[in-house]
C-alpha cells in the first residue's frame, strides 16, 4: 500500500513535498517525517485507482524534471 521512493539529489525532502502539492496538486510523505534516515525520500501511498495513480506518476514525472 506504501512505497518508499529515494529521489537523487534531493536534500530537502519537507521542502520537495511542499512543491510537488502547491505546484502539482500531488500530496507525498517527506522521508524526513519518518526519521533523519528518510531525509532524500518520500512515501507514496498506492491505495488509489489505476486512473488516479496513473496521473499522479504522470504528475511526478513533471515535477522531477524541473530542479
């Protein structure tokens, strides 16, 4: 139901998740809420229709390729 995805790169994984809801409308899990292990990932829930998953990969797709 859960995924924990490392995103390269990324140091700031609060800040990463605030962008991906106010400019993607895509709400993850900072890593960082889970421990300073998480820090660089993020957690994905999959409890959600294909149609509905399928968008938000499209979704985060667009936010990995802006820095």
């Amino acid at each position: 139901m859960y995924a924990f995805l490392g995103i390269d790169g990324m140091d700031d994984s609060l800040g990463f998740c605030k962008r991906l809801v106010r400019e993607h409308g895509l709400g993850l899990a900072p890593g960082s809420a889970f421990g300073p292990e998480g820090e660089g990932y993020v957690r994905w829930c999959f409890a959600a229709s294909q149609d509905r998953l399928a968008e938000a990969v499209r979704r985060l797709g667009r936010a990995l390729e802006r820095p």
